[in-house]
C-alpha cells in the first residue's frame, strides 16, 4: 500500500477514506455470484457475466464496481439501496485507526485533546 503523493488539501481525509473503503470491500466477477440479484439499483442495469462487482461487506448488496465507486465519489458512505453503513459498526474502530494512520493528519486529534489552561 502507498500513498505517493500528498497533497496539501482538505479533501485528502475523504479521498483517504474512500480509498481505504475500496480496499475493504471485494470485488468479484458477476459471474462468480451465487443467487445475485438481476439489476444493479444505481444504474437500473442489468449485470452481464463479465462485470466486474462490488459487493458491500455490510449488508451484501451488489453494484457495479463503478457505480459504486462514482457513488463513493459523491463522499458516500452508506449503501445506496438500504443505507446501511459500508463499515460495519464493529470495523469502525480500526478503519478510523487506518484512517489517521494512512492521512497522517495530526490536527485531526485537535478537537479531542484537552485544552490546556492556567498551567
Ligand atoms: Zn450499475
Ligand atoms: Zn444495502
């Protein structure tokens, strides 16, 4: 994993994000789905055997992998049918740790440390 380059930009703890989300959901080739649905609920398209898919790890639904990732773009985090959060509440903890470690944003703590007064 790498992160070549680093922007000075306020928008790099979204892109961060979204790429730390990509990393955790898989995808698959359509064809390798057992039971899939027929359509995918961004485009209204129907899957072909050959794309390629994103299955959320959540609630397991699936999505082109390029709907998805355009819906990622749109700084989303929740599944576009039933809205349940792509990071379940139990990797929360530890993709927020990912999360400050990949961005290496200090003042992200800012708001959380103690201010120090009359000391
Ligand atoms: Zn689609
Ligand atoms: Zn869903």
């Amino acid at each position: 994993m790498s992160f070549p380059t680093r922007p000075e930009s306020h928008s790099e703890l979204h892109s961060v994000s979204a790429a730390l989300i990509r990393e955790l959901l898989p995808v698959v080739k359509f064809s390798e789905l057992i039971d899939p649905p027929e359509s995918c609920a961004v485009c209204l398209y129907e899957f072909d055997g050959e794309d390629e898919i994103r299955r959320l790890t959540n609630c397991r639904h699936i999505f082109h992998r390029s709907c998805l990732d355009r819906w990622m773009d749109h700084d989303q985090k929740t599944c576009p049918l039933c809205r349940t959060p792509f990071i379940p509440d139990d990797m929360q903890e530890s993709f927020n740790e990912r999360l400050w470690l990949a961005s290496g944003i200090s003042d992200f703590y800012g708001e959380y440390s103690p201010v120090a007064t009359g000391l």
